[in-house]
C-alpha cells in the first residue's frame, strides 16, 4: 500500500471518530431542547425520527385497511403503535386513532395510550385526546343505561374528569359542557335509585347551572367564554335547551294522561321554576308551554259608535296560525256582556263577563287556537244604556306541535 493511501485511511478514521463525537455532543444539545427527544429510539437515525415515523405510520395505515382489527391481531397492532410512538412520542394522530382502533378489543390499552398522550407536555394542546378516553370509558357504561342494568358510578364520574380536561384545553367546543351535565345527570339519578327518567334529571342539572352562573354567566349566542378551568354556555344556548326540555318534559309527563301520577306531581314544580327564570314577560301556550313568536303581536280594535241595538257579533275569518291572548273592551257608561267564540265554541272563561271591568283576558285558557279558515266572532250582548263600545283582540302568532 502506497503511503498516500494509508495517509487518506488515517484521514478517514479521524473523520469518523470526529463525526461519531460530534453526533453525541448534538443528540445531547438535542435532548436538551427538546425533552420528548430522550425518550426516542437509542439507535442514531441522525433527526430523521419523525420521519421515519411518517413512514411507519403510512404501513400502519396500509396494514390497517388490508386487516380489519379483532381479537387475534390486536397485540399486532398495539405493537405497531408503540414502535411509531417510539420515534415519535409527540405524534398527536397515532395516540388518537391508535386508542380508537384498540377500544373495542383492548380497553386497556387503549386508556393506556390516552393516559400517555394527556400526560405529555407536548400534546397539552390537544382536546380531542382526554374527550376520546371519556368516551371511551362511557360507551359501556351507556349501553347499561339504555338496557336498564346498574351503572359504574366510579367509570361515569371517571368518565366525566377526563370530558372535564378535554373542556379545559385551547380550542375546545362549549358543547362539551352539555355533555358534562348529561353525565352529572346519569350520576344525579343513580343516586336516586332511578327514581324518575333521565330527562328529569337532565333538566335539574341544566336548571342549577342556569342558577349557578347567572344565565349562562358570559358569551354570546354562539360563543362561549373561558374562566379560569371552566367553560361557560353561552345564554342563548343554555335557555334554548331549557325549553326544548320544558316542551318535551310537560308533553311526556304533564300532558299525557298516562304518565305515572308520582313523576308528574315531582315535575310540575320543576317545571314552573324554570318558566318563571326563563320565560320573564313572554306569553306562553298553555298547552304546549311554548312561548309566541317574539314580534308577532297584532291588535285588531274598533268601536260601535252609539250602539242601539241589544246585541252586536263582530265576525273575524281567520288567515294565518295564530292564539288569542287578550280581549279588551271599554265603555263609558251603562253595561254589557261579552263572548269569544271559534267556529260556535264559546273561549273559556270569556261566556257572559260583565263588560263594566272593562277588561277580560283569555290569557289563561285552553280554547284560544285559531287556524287559517275559522271563524272568530265576538259577540256584545244585553246592552243597557251603553254609550260608545270600543274593543280590541290582541293575539300571538304561535308555535304550536
């Protein structure tokens, strides 16, 4: 061997040594700056970790879509997610539908890897992680309830911890806050013995958080505010869902005369403190609780100038969906009587009322719903003396189902 060549050996060796020791000094300034990566593979792959877990992740993928998941290649798979972990431990996709696809045959493992993911400082920004254990905990747990067998009290309020750190996290959804409600109801009614239906419960809990934070305490009607860990609903939210329960709960328990004597004696209560919250100033179906349409007010008014006769029907034809609310009528001197009628059926409560109080109200009785085609007819009877007779009929466009 000539002398150069061995020269360029000796250069090569001290290349390589050099090189080896620089490699070392960078994994460690590495480390430094980044803690995840001391948790990486041992074997040098010069920073090309994630990467190469790009590449694994994209087999697993293949892998995945060519062998659907069961009890046999489970271990297969859970291995696979561990290696990809292993390059990459701050990779968000893997620990979500790794734990995904593990749920239904490997629980375990599963909450193994959410709990790595919530626990590690790199994915604190991810609130799509802890909400996936939660649910991953309650879907069991769920299918007790709708089959009517005993619930885990202890996985419910486990559930609902992890549902509460999803909920804390950058860029969670306020309807997670429903979400927790709906489970402190499931516990809320466990610790009644299940006494009454979940929807019962549902509305308790949504009424206290109501009370508790003031309506809603900050937002909009579509965004919600943080304060400090919690996440608040919006007003608008909160009151739509309030009474979409009170409609839903008077029809099943109220309304129906088949429902259990017990259950509709423990909502009627209920059912009036939430109006009374939520309903200030509207006017309400009687019948459904629905309140009318906001704007929707009209006032039909006129007056018989110098009446002479004994009786009077002022006939009305019906247009549009709408309720009765209020009749008003006025005169300056003597007395009369007065009655509302829809199609010949005289309006409750209004039969005969001595027009000298000058006003009378339908706003409490049931037969007050016209539809497009009735005829409304108001009729003045057993005038005496009567000097001008001025009346108005103030109805509500209503949302009736």
């Amino acid at each position: 061997m000539k002398r150069a060549d061995y020269f360029l050996v000796v250069i090569f060796v001290v290349s390589l040594v050099a090189a080896s020791v620089l490699g070392l000094k960078t994994k460690a300034l590495q480390d430094g700056y980044t803690k995840s990566r001391s948790n990486l593979t041992a074997v040098p792959l010069a920073g090309f970790h994630k990467f190469i877990a790009d590449c694994m992740f994209m087999n697993f993928i293949q892998f995945a879509g060519s062998n659907t998941i069961d009890d046999e290649n489970v271990a297969i798979y859970y291995k696979m997610i561990n290696q990809i972990i292993k390059m990459d431990p701050d990779f968000e996709r893997i620990y979500y539908e790794g734990a995904m696809s593990l749920a239904p045959y490997a629980r375990d493992e599963a909450m193994e890897l959410i709990d790595r993911a919530v626990e590690n400082p790199h994915l604190k920004g991810s609130w799509r992680i802890p909400l996936l254990g939660s649910q991953i905990i309650l879907r069991p747990e769920m299918m007790k309830h709708y089959t009517g067998k005993k619930l885990n009290i202890a996985q419910v309020k486990l559930a609902k911890s992890y549902m509460k750190q999803s909920l804390a996290r950058p860029g969670a959804r306020y309807t997670l806050y429903s979400s927790i409600l709906r489970i402190e109801a499931l516990i809320n009614r466990d610790a009644n013995d299940n006494k009454y239906p979940l929807n019962i419960y549902e509305l308790e809990v949504w009424l206290n958080y109501f009370k508790s934070t003031d309506g809603g305490m900050f937002g909009n009607d579509m965004v919600a505010t943080t304060y400090e860990t919690d996440r608040y609903i919006a007003p608008g939210i909160i009151t739509k869902r309030l009474s979409d329960y009170v409609y839903k709960i008077n029809k099943m328990y109220i309304r129906d005369a088949s429902a259990d004597a017990s259950t509709k004696s423990y909502v009627e209560p209920l059912l009036k403190d939430v109006i009374e919250l939520i309903y200030k100033g509207q006017v309400l179906d009687k019948e459904t609780l629905i309140p009318y349409a906001v704007g929707q007010r009209k006032i039909m008014q006129d007056t018989l100038e110098n009446p002479s006769k004994k009786t009077y029907v002022i006939e009305l034809h019906a247009r549009e969906h709408y309720a009765i609310h209020e009749l008003v009528i006025k005169t300056f001197k003597g007395s009369a009587k007065a009655m509302v009628s829809i199609n010949g059926k005289a309006v409750t409560g209004l039969h005969a009322i001595d027009i000298k109080t000058e006003k009378t109200s339908v706003e409490s009785v049931s037969l007050n719903k016209v539809k497009p085609g009735d005829t409304v007819e108001i009729t003045i009877l057993d005038l005496e003396d009567c000097g001008d007779i001025a009346y108005s009929l103030e109805t509500f466009k209503g949302h009736f189902r």
